[in-house]
C-alpha cells in the first residue's frame, strides 16, 4: 500500500518512517526548488511545477491509498485537482479551513467553540475602529502564512499603538484580545473515515516568543471537565468537516475555561512526544487513519518531554544524550528554525530533574536551565 505526501520536511520524514514500520510505503510530491533533504532515503521523491505537472508525476503511481499534507499551506488548487483522481485525507475543506486565521475563527465561531475576543481590519482606515473594538493588551495577526509567531506584533498599551510604527503592518490584520493565559495547553485527536476518533492526552506547551519550545505530555493536573470540553470540541470540528487522519487544536488555559487558538490539519509538534511513549505516535495513526485501517492506541499514564532544538543541532548531541531520543530533521541551519527534537520519558519529578541536569551539562542553554529551576520550585 502506499501513500502520497505533499511535502518533504520533519513531518513527511516521519509520516513516512511511521508508514514504514506498517507496510506503507510513501512517495513525496513537491515543487522545484524544495530542500527533500529530511526525506532522503525513504520513498521517491517528485517534482512539479504546476497543480497539473504534480498530477501527471503522480500517473504512475501504482496503488495511492491516500494523498497527504504537511502543512495547512497547500495550495487549495492543487488538493482539489488531486481529489479527482485519489482520496485526499484530510479533505481540501479541511486544509483550507486552517490556511486562514479569518476563516478559522469564522469555523469556530459557527460551532461555538470559545476564541479570544476578536476582528479582521481589512484596510487601514479600518484598523483604529479594530483596536478601540478589542482593546489593550492586543495581538496584530497575518491572515495568512503565519507560523513560529512569525507575522504577529503585541500591543500592550494605548501609549505603545501610538507610537507604533504601523508602516511595517501589511493588511488584512486579525485584531486579537492578547489572553493572560494559566498555560497552553494542545489536544490531538485522530478521526478514521468511518468516524471513529481517539484522543491523545492533552499536552502542555510552552512557547518562547512565539515558537514552540517544550511539551509536557499528558499535561499535570488537568480536571476531567475540561478535558471533556477540549475533547467535545475536537469532536465537533472533525465531525463537522468529515475529518480524517490527525488534527491539532491549540488552546489557552483561562480561569474560565479553554479559548481555542489555532487548529492544523496535520500531525503537530505537540505531538512529537506520542513517538517515545507507550502509544502508537501521531504519525503511525495518521497513516492508519487515511488508509482506512484500525487506530492503534492514544491513551497513557506515562509521563513523556519534548524539548526542541532549534538552528542547529549541537555538536554535542549528535548522539542521543542518555535517556533522551534524538530526532534529527536533517535540515541546514538557520536561527530559530526547528531542526530536531529530544524526547524524555520519566516517571517523576526527581528523574525529570536529573535527566535535565545532565542534558544542561551536553547542552548547556537558556530553556534547560528554565526547566530545572521550575522544577526545583
Ligand atoms: N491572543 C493571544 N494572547 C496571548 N498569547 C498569544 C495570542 N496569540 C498568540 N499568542 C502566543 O503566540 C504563540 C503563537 O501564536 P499562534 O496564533 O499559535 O500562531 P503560530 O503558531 O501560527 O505562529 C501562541 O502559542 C502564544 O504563545
Ligand atoms: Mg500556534
């Protein structure tokens, strides 16, 4: 069996390591021009030009089970186009819904389904009435693009919008209430084309100027009945969108419950942990789901980190630091790009804390030292 993955970064690496290990064999389609560097070595990769060049590349594929993304950034033209000849998991519908903040806010607004307070300014006649509306402390957002927390700019005050420099901004804009969260908390899920779904545990994240640095999994002390809303909600959107395969749903802890950020129509970062824990990781479900097979677990009592590593990876972790697993996107280096992960599981606090004090000996830096000190406290 074999599957179609539109893209060749860490995720389609390992979709397609994940697809392996269950006879599912994948090839990649990407436009000229891309690094496949992550995916060497794993399935034939083709190159296109055009919605209609990565068609006929894909003609003589035997046997395409399914057709996959890794990022919400595919283009709509192309997803359609291939839903003609192949099923394409999740559905164009569904990847688009995420391309765009506007329309994701206006999906979860239709499911009534809690967001920060906010607007779109579509000109910059409109954009005063936009920041009066939401009030300070507020996010400026891109519509579009935006990852990394890249495309975003924090208003903290009126004194500080009057001061700003409005010249970098490029509209349309989301104007977003910036929310005092407890903590970020993501919830996974994986729906089949049947309709079952299954959840992972919800993780807890900490982002560092915008991007993700560590996942907690599953997250502590997290009460049953917000869980149960973090869970009817996913439910709702899938079912919604007739979703197969992995979503993600990003989510700001409030006193008052669970404020949904973003969505991604794929397998996530927040869920890097599932593949060193005693479930079958997003990855492999992923490929089960969209090829129609049987999901294999999601539920643990294991405590799992993820950490990050970003621009390069150090010299000295190019070996796996004990008891950490080291995944290596093969990808070149640039400040602040994601470029590998570590794994850790660990049964209590005091492991937790020992792991992490010999990883800051192998890697000394700003996030490890973080962690032990809120640790210790
Ligand atoms: N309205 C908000 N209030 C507080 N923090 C925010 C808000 N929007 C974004 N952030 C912070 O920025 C991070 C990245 O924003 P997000 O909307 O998820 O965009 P992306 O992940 O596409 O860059 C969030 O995980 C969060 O830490
Ligand atoms: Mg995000």
């Amino acid at each position: 069996m074999s599957v179609v993955i539109l893209g060749s970064g860490q995720l389609a690496k390992m979709l397609a390591e994940a697809g392996n290990e269950i006879g599912i064999s994948s090839t990649f389609v990407v436009q000229h021009g891309v690094s496949a560097d992550p995916v060497a070595g794993l399935g034939k990769v083709r190159r296109h030009d055009s919605d209609d060049e990565a068609r006929e590349c894909m003609a003589s594929l035997p046997d395409v089970a399914a057709v996959t993304v890794e990022t919400e950034n595919t283009a709509s033209s192309l997803l359609s186009l291939l839903s003609e000849s192949y099923p394409v998991r999740p559905n164009t519908a569904c990847v688009v819904a995420c391309q765009n903040r506007e329309h994701e806010r206006q999906l979860l607004d239709h499911l009534d389904i809690p967001t920060a307070p906010h607007t779109v300014a579509r000109e910059f006649n409109e954009l005063s009435s936009a920041v009066e509306k939401i009030g300070f402390p507020l996010v400026l957002k891109t519509l579009s693009e935006g990852y990394d927390g890249k495309g975003q700019w924090v208003v903290d005050s009126a004194e500080e919008w009057e001061s700003f420099d409005q010249s970098t901004l490029t509209l349309p804009l989301l104007v977003e209430k910036k929310i005092d969260f407890i903590r970020e908390i993501s919830l996974i899920g994986v729906r089949t084309p049947a309709g079952e779904i299954r959840f992972y545990p919800p993780a807890e994240n900490i982002h560092i100027g915008g991007i993700l640095i560590a996942s907690f999994a599953p997250a502590a002390n997290f009460s049953d009945k917000i869980l149960q809303q973090a869970e009817a909600n996913l439910t709702k959107l899938m079912e919604h969108l007739d979703y197969q395969g992995v979503m993600a749903m990003e989510c700001f802890q409030t006193a008052d419950g669970l404020l949904v950020n973003e969505l991604a129509p794929r397998v996530h970062n927040s869920g890097h942990w599932t593949m060193d824990s005693d479930v079958t990781s997003q990855f492999e479900n992923h490929m089960r789901a969209i090829t129609g097979q049987e999901l294999g677990p999601t539920q643990t009592q294991k405590h799992t980190l993820m950490l990050n590593i970003l621009g390069e990876i150090p010299a000295t972790l190019t070996a796996a630091p004990e008891p950490f697993s080291l995944y290596d996107y093969r990808k070149s280096a640039r400040p602040g790009r994601k470029v590998g992960h570590l794994n850790l599981q660990y049964s209590d606090s005091k492991s937790l804390l020992s792991a992490l004090q010999s990883l800051a000996k192998v890697w000394p830096n700003e996030l490890v030292e973080t962690l032990i000190t809120q640790i210790k406290d």
